[in-house]
C-alpha cells in the first residue's frame, strides 16, 4: 500500500490479517461482515480479532487507503 508511488516514505507493509482484511475490502463489505469472515477463519478470541479489525479499519482510513461508504 502507498499513498504516491514516487514517495518511499509511504509504503505499507502488511502482516497476515491485515493483508487478510485488505484483500477481503476488494468488494465492499460492512464491518460484521469483516468481523464474521475473520472469525471463521482465525481461531483467536473474538474481542481480539474485533479489536485487530477496528484498529486495522481506523489506521486504513487515517491514511486515505479506505473510505467508509
């Protein structure tokens, strides 16, 4: 992810739910639908994942790689 390609200060790399989360955001989806897919696919405690989606959701969004629609 990059804000402008000739710009290297802003290049982003993903850990494993984050680039999970990301290529799920190829087609729009609300944020249960995210929490649901996350949670069928990670055996981890449902706060945590939820957690891990918002701050993914929230940092995404700051940065302009998303919008909510």
């Amino acid at each position: 992810l990059h804000q402008n390609v000739a710009d290297m200060e802003c290049v982003y790399t993903l850990n494993e739910v984050g680039a999970f989360i990301w290529e799920k955001l190829a087609q729009p989806a609300s944020k249960a639908d995210l929490q649901k897919t996350m949670l069928e696919a990670y055996d981890a405690e449902p706060e945590v994942l939820v957690a891990d989606l918002e701050q993914f959701l929230d940092e995404m969004t700051a940065i302009g790689a998303l919008k909510e629609v």
